[in-house]
C-alpha cells in the first residue's frame, strides 16, 4: 500500500526540484520551469475531468500551460501587492497550477469578466 503524500514531502519535492533546475538552467531558468511544470500539472487535472480527443487534448495543454505561464507572474504581482505576507518565491507556481487547474472553463471565465467589466462602463450591445 503506497504511502499518502504529505504537504511537508510534497514542498520538498518541490524545493528539490526547483534546486536541480536552477543548477541546471540557471535561476531565472529554474523559476520559469517550475511554473511551466506546474502549469501543465493543473491542464493535466483539467484534462482528466473531459472527454476530448487527442487533437483537443493537445490544443488545450498548449494554450492552457501558455495562458498559465503569461498570467502567472502578473497575477502573483498584483496579489502580493494586495496581500505582502503571501509574496514568495512559489507563488508563481502555485498561480500557474490554478490557471491551469480551471484551463477548461478560460472561455467562460473570460466572458464573465469582461460582462462585469462592461456592466460596470455602462457599455450597452446594439
């Protein structure tokens, strides 16, 4: 019987991890692969939960583990300026694993916000 992974062997899997890229592709390397794998890692969860063919499985990875990676560090930025006590250095990843946990719902997600933004503005559809 496998043994349950605890959240003390998981964050050190994941400083291991992140030490093994970082001597390999450098630091700022490390960094962005760390929050690439973690991006994939979340799309791999979304993926899991749908029926797609491979085609769509593929095209869903790419542009999931693609937004995860972009939206990443800009949305870290603004919750560590809201919140200083959660600014880290995993807090990338841990963003980048969310984007992509819900890159199966992106369309909605969108369309929600920008209806919120414009119900805001006042912009009104013709």
């Amino acid at each position: 019987m496998a043994e349950p992974v605890t959240t003390t062997g998981a964050a050190a899997a994941s400083v291991g991890l992140m030490g093994l890229l970082v001597g390999w592709l450098g630091p700022v390397g490390g960094d962005v692969m760390m929050v690439f794998l973690s991006a994939i890692c979340g799309v791999f969860i979304a993926i899991s939960g749908i029926r797609t063919t491979f085609g769509q499985a593929l095209s869903l990875l790419t542009l999931g583990s693609f937004v995860s990676l972009l939206m990443s560090w800009a949305v870290s930025s603004a919750i560590s300026s809201q919140i200083p006590s959660l600014q880290g250095p995993y807090l990338p990843s841990i963003i980048a694993m969310m984007i992509g946990f819900s890159s199966n719902r992106l369309p909605q997600i969108m369309k929600a916000l920008s209806q919120k933004v414009e119900n805001k503005l006042g912009v009104k559809d013709e």
